[in-house]
C-alpha cells in the first residue's frame, strides 16, 4: 500500500568556514633574511671580511626561520588532515536522502519523487533485493511524497529487507520516463577516495557526498 503523504522534512545544510594561517608571510621574511644575508656576504669588503662570530650567529638565525617555516607547514598539514577527519565524522550516523535502494525494517517507508510534468497517470512500482516486482501502485501525477506500508500487492506485510522503487510517468500507454524514487538511509561510513566522499549507507550502497539532497539527525 502506497500513499502520498505531505512533506514535512525540511532539507538541512551544512555550511564550513575556515581561515588562512600566516605561512606565507613567514615564508617571505624567511627568502627577505636569506636574500640580505647572501647579499651582505657577496658584497662584504675582502680586506675587512665579517667577523666570524656575527656569520655564525645570523647563520643561527637563518636556521631558526628555516625551522619555523618548516614547522608552520607541518601544522598546517595536520590541521586540514583534522578538517576532513571532522567531516567525515559528522556524516555518520546521519540519515542523507539519495535515489536508490532502501532498508526496510518494518515501518513505513516515505518515499520521494515527481513525476514527468507531462504525465497523465504515474505508478510506483517496488521491488526486491534481487529486481523482482513486488507491486505496482498508482499514484496522483501531482505527489511528490509517499508512504509505503511495506505490504505486497495482497496487503501481506513483507519481511525486513533491502527494496528499491521506482516512479513511471505515462501518457496514455506511453511511458514517458522512469526514475528511482529518493528515500532516507542512515551513514554507516563515511572514507575518502580520491578527493571524494563516499557515503556508505545502511542499504548497502556506497554513494558520492554529493548526490545527498538532504540530511536530518539519524534516529
């Protein structure tokens, strides 16, 4: 049983902000020093050369700038290395809508499409863990929402399970287009791979970050 249902979640967002370290301004005095110091030693009078103990102590100096440097990279290293382990964090646990499969586990399941803006009738059509079809209902062209019991086409409930559905808009006997309805999953994990996140949810799905369309607080 398939019903269409008004929506009452509202998409939620997640913003980041971030500011610069002073690296770079280290980094210019450290090539200004090293700039005056190789100038003063090209330029210092044969006849009356720098005292050894002055070298030694700008050459101290040097070294300590370059430390610093050096060390200011590390940490700003570690810091975006932190930044991305904190993201990740805050994916798991947290229920993302995504076209796809769905873990059903008993309780109706909301449903999320809309059909082809040309259509004259639409069906949602569910179906099995292994594709097979397990019923077919038709809706209003004009829902975007729907509550699916978890009941095949005799009103049996069905067992927990991973299910998929699908949204068919017609016109007439004309099948215009055929989409996979969105649904909520829970982020069991959450990795980089490539410069991407992937979402691994609770159907079994592996997904990019960026084909959530919303998140809400898991349950």
């Amino acid at each position: 049983m398939i019903t269409p249902t008004q929506s009452m979640t509202q998409p939620y967002a997640q913003t980041q902000s971030g500011t610069q370290s002073q690296t770079s301004a280290l980094t210019s005095d450290f090539e200004t020093f090293l700039l005056l110091m190789t100038t003063q030693a090209q330029n210092q009078d044969p006849l009356e050369p720098m005292d050894s103990s002055e070298y030694a102590s700008q050459l101290a100096q040097f070294s300590m700038v370059e430390q610093q440097v050096q060390t200011n990279d590390l940490l700003a290293g570690l810091s975006q290395g932190s930044v991305n382990l904190e993201e990740l964090a805050s994916w798991v646990g947290m229920d993302v809508r995504t076209a796809g499969e769905f873990h059903f586990d008993g309780t109706p399941e909301t449903l999320f499409a809309q059909a082809d803006p040309a259509a004259e009738d639409a069906s949602i059509v569910i179906r099995g863990g292994d594709g097979t079809v397990i019923d077919r209902v038709a809706v209003p062209t004009t829902a975007t929402e729907f509550t699916w019991a978890g009941t095949d086409s005799d009103g049996s409930p069905l067992p927990a399970g991973t299910y998929s559905a699908t949204l068919e808009s017609y016109d007439g006997e004309e099948l215009l287009s055929e989409q996979l309805v969105s649904v909520y999953n829970q982020v069991i994990e959450a990795q980089v791979v490539d410069d991407t996140i992937l979402l691994t949810l609770e159907s079994g799905q592996v997904v990019p970050a960026g084909t959530v369309t919303a998140v809400r607080t898991g349950a």
